[in-house]
C-alpha cells in the first residue's frame, strides 16, 4: 500500500507500530491521528477509516470561518474531537 496525500504508510519491521498517519495543516494549525493496524483489524480497515476522517475533517476545516486568517477556537477543539472520536 502506498502512502497517499495527507496519509502517510508506517510499516516497520522493528517496531510495534504498523499503521497509517493522517496529517494535515490549515491555516497554521496541524492535525495528526494514527490509526494503527492492530486496533482496525488490518491495513485496508485502518486505511478506511483515516480516509473517512480525512475527509470529515476537510469538510469541517474547508467550511468553517476564519479569524484573522487562522482557523477559530470552536473549529479547532471540533477538529479535535472528530479525530479522537474517529473509529
């Protein structure tokens, strides 16, 4: 499986943690999750389920308001909550 735009591929032989990366930066704010192989069951349902929240969480970020040009508090702690609820 290849890493895709603001999904990153994490296999390491030597390590515990197989899984994907979701990443990505508005308006000078960073939003990071992984979701591990382990807890979804495999590749293709960890990758399922970060391309589900990545694309909740494009839709919450494209749409919301910005202050000053940065993204608001209420957008902010939304983007965070999406992202610890994600299953």
């Amino acid at each position: 499986m290849k890493s895709k735009k603001n999904l990153t591929r994490f296999t390491y032989e030597n390590a515990a943690f197989e899984g994907w990366r979701l990443c990505i930066s508005r308006a000078g704010t960073t939003f990071t999750r992984y979701f591990p192989d382990k807890k979804f069951e495999g590749g293709k349902k960890s990758l399922a389920a970060a391309e589900k929240t990545l694309a909740e969480l494009k839709d919450l970020i494209d749409g919301s308001k910005r202050v000053d040009g940065k993204l608001s508090p209420i957008t902010i702690r939304k983007a965070e909550k999406l992202l610890a609820d994600a299953v």
